[in-house]
C-alpha cells in the first residue's frame, strides 16, 4: 500500500440500524474492497475488506443516509391519477398499472428499465429489461428488501453510452442511485415508489418455506391479487404441483406483520426519504385518496386500480408524454394524493416486539412463532373475512356503493 494512501483514514459507512441496504457505497468502490452480505437479521449491507481499501473516500460520498442528496423543489410538485388501458396489465399491477406504462415508453426509446423481479428461488432482486414481454417480471410490489447488488454500475455505463434508463426503486435505493452517480443525467428517469419500510429476505424466505409444507414448491406469490378489486388485494402463491391458491386467515400471516410495521429494518423507523419533497424525478404509488377531496368521474374505474404519479422534477415531466391509447392520466391535487397515504409518508412506528422478532424468526417453531408475532387484531380479522369469504361481486358492490 503507498504511503499516502496509509496516512488517510478508513471509510466510516454507516452503523447498522442507520444502513438502508442501498449499496450505493459498494457500488463506489472501484477496488473491490466493498462487498454485499446479509446482516443478522438478513438486511444487504456493505462488508469492508480493509486490505483492499485505498482509502480514497468515494463510498462515503455516495452513501445518501450520510449526505443526503438535494431534494427537488417542493413548489412544483405535479399530481396525476392514471392507469394502463390494457384491462390485463393493469389486473397484473398493484395499483393502475402507471408503471409499465412509463415502463413501455422507455422501451420504444430504446432504453433500458430496472426493477425488482423474483429470481428463481423466489429472491428479489434489481433486474434490466431491454424488452416489453421482460416487464411481466417487474410488475407487482414486492414486500421485502430488494438486492440492488452492482446495478447502479451498469446504469452509470449505460448513461453514459446515452441509452434512456429508468430505474424504480425504494426511495432510499434511488436517493442511493442519485448520489452514486453524482450529476443529474437527462436520459434517467429516476423513479421512486411510496414506501412505509421493507421486512428482509430471510423473514420472506422463512414464510415460504412454511407454506411450502403446506401446499408444496411456491413458483410465485402475488401480494396485490385483484380478484376482489384493488382495495380488498388478496394473497395468491402459484405452487409447482396445485396451481393457484389464496392465501386465507393464519396462512396470510406475512401481511399482517407487513401491515403492523413489526419487522422492517431499523433504517425505516427513522426514513429521511419518505417526504415530500423528494430525491426522484417521479414518484408512483396507490391512489387511496383519489375522489376524497374533489370529485372523480371514473368511480367504476377504482375498483381495478388508481395508480398516482408525482412528477417531483419538472425538467423529467416529458416522460410522461404517453400515447393516448396507452394510459389514461389527469391532473389531481397533492393534497388529496397525501389523504390516502398518510402514514406511508412519514417514519413507521417501531412496535415493541421488534427487539426480539428476528431472533425468535431463527429459534422458534414457525407456528407458534406466528401466533406470538403475526395475529391478526380483531379489526384485522373481520377485514379479512369480509375479502376472502364474500363473493367477489359483492364485496365490489359495498366498495363501489362507499365511494363518493
Ligand atoms: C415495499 C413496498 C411498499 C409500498 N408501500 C406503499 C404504500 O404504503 N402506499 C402506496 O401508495 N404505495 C406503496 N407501494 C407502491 C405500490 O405498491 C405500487 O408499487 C405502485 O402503486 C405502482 O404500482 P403500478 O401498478 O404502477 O406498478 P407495478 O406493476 O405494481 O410495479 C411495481 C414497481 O415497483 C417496483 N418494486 C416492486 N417491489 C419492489 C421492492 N421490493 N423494492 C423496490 N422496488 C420494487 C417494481 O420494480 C416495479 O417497478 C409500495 C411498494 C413496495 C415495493
Ligand atoms: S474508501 Fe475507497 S477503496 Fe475504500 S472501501 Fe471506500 S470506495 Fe472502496
Ligand atoms: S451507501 Fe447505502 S448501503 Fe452503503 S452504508 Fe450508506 S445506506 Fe448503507
Ligand atoms: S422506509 Fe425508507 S429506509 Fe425503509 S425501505 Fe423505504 S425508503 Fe428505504
């Protein structure tokens, strides 16, 4: 080692219940002295090799929790309501399908667009798509953790080739991508999701494992099934053998742990990138507050999903220009979009048992790890009869009949 290299100090990186699992540090790192590995609780985070590192500094700078990047004005903040024209990708999206719609326009510029797919053991991972029939694989919010692994590198080369590149991700994943590429590229549009915390692989990788003793090999779960309409989202595994099943009362204990914030990682009790303004040039999520301010006239159209995008950098708006026939968008206020999401839009609560959840994840039986951890309250109970026993028909009808 020369040296200067050896009077200058090692990478301080952040502790880890400050660390978001970005990896826009091992993404710095051109020595190789940064690599990936799973916490304790099974979080990506960076691991140093001190050997390798020649101390020049670049992973700090590209750590957003440490410099946190310049948010975009909070004055110009543009709200829409839209959905995908085409019944069949919107019913294969989470909310209205906003995203393969931006999706699609990125391709027909020849880009190139990452998200976060299942690998083939069911692990989540940022993947590119060069291809529209590779999009199916991006579609749907997936409730965990997503490995970033060296993607922002290829996103660097590729912008700086001048391909378009969209990349969506958690806010803390694209405020990781924006200070790892250090200038603002107008062929990236960098898209961010509303997001309340994100639980780890290993919690995901332990409920499949469960209900694989019940229904054998998982090929796929769908954490937003709209068989009984947007708002009352079923969870539906694709087993190996069994086909499709849906995911009832105790067998849907990872969404009620999901839902009560008890097994997010530490970063999201104390998220700096939930709020408004944000680091993204858009960002996407559910319309649960579409209608609740001023009138919407697409009252049948909630039921199969509202998607909202907020254009949080003007200089990117273009990107939504989308051919009519594509997707359907209008203007709505951002106070009606903040309505809806209220509590996704600032820290999560860090409830009492997340001290132990993840030790006990590792010691106890699964069964009776779930009924200490992941019971439904009684209001929680009743929600899910209401969706999982009623017909689909009916359970549409009240929703319908509830909106203004
Ligand atoms: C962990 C998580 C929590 C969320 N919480 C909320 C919330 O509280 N309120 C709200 O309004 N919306 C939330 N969303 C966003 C919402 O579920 C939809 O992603 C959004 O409405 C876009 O839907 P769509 O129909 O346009 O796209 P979809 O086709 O559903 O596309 C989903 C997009 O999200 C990306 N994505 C999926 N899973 C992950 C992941 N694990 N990490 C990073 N990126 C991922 C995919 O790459 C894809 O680009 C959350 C999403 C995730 C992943
Ligand atoms: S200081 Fe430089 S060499 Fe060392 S880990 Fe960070 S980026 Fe890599
Ligand atoms: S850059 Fe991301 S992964 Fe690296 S220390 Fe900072 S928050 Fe953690
Ligand atoms: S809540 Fe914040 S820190 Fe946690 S995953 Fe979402 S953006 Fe990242």
């Amino acid at each position: 080692m020369l040296l200067m290299e050896q009077n200058k100090r090692l990478p301080k990186l952040c502790d880890d219940n400050n660390c978001t699992g970005c990896l826009a540090c091992v993404n710095a790192c051109n020595n190789g002295a940064l690599s990936i590995h799973a916490n304790q609780e099974g979080f990506y985070r960076p691991l140093l090799d001190a050997d390798k590192c020649v101390r020049c500094g670049l992973c700090e700078k590209s750590c957003p929790v440490i410099n946190k990047p310049v948010a975009n004005s909070s004055t110009s903040l543009e709200v829409f309501a839209a959905w995908h024209l085409d019944d069949n990708v919107r019913r294969q999206s989470s909310s209205g399908g906003a995203f393969t719609a931006l999706a699609e326009n990125i391709l027909n510029k020849g880009g190139v667009v990452f998200g976060a797919a299942y690998d083939e053991n069911m692990r989540i991972e940022h993947i590119a798509v060069e291809k529209a029939d590779g999009l199916k694989a991006l579609r749907l919010s997936k409730y965990a953790q997503s490995y970033i692994g060296k993607t922002f590198k290829e996103v660097n080369k590729l912008l700086r080739n001048g391909r378009v590149v969209m990349y969506v991700g958690t806010p803390c994943q694209i405020a990781g991508l924006k200070k790892y590429l250090r200038k603002d590229y107008e062929n990236l549009l960098a898209v961010d999701i509303i997001c309340h915390g994100v639980p780890s692989m290993l919690f995901l990788q332990s409920y499949l494992t469960w209900v694989e003793g019940k229904y054998g090999k998982i090929e796929h779960i769908n954490f937003r099934d709209k068989r009984k309409g947007w708002y009352d989202a079923l969870r539906v595994v694709k087993t190996a053998i069994g086909g499709e099943k849906v995911l009832k009362g105790d067998n849907d204990n990872y969404w009620v742990g999901f839902s009560n914030n008890n097994n997010l990682q530490y970063s999201c009790y104390k998220c700096q990138f939930q709020a408004f303004p944000r680091v993204s040039d858009m960002t996407i999520a559910d319309f649960w507050g579409v209608g609740k301010t001023k009138p919407f006239g697409h009252k049948e159209e909630i039921e199969k999903g509202v998607s909202m995008i907020v254009v949080n950098n003007p200089a990117k708006k273009y990107y939504l220009d989308i051919p009519k026939d594509r997707m359907y968008i209008e203007h709505r206020s951002l106070e009606e979009a903040k309505l809806g999401n209220n509590t996704a839009l600032k820290e999560s609560h860090c409830p009492a048992g997340r001290a132990t959840i993840y030790s006990d994840l590792k010691t106890m039986d699964y069964d009776a790890f779930s009924v200490k951890y992941l019971s439904a309250s009684s209001k929680q109970k009743l929600v899910k009869i209401f969706r999982e026993y009623l017909p689909s028909g009916i359970v549409k009808y009240i929703r319908l009949r509830n909106q203004k």
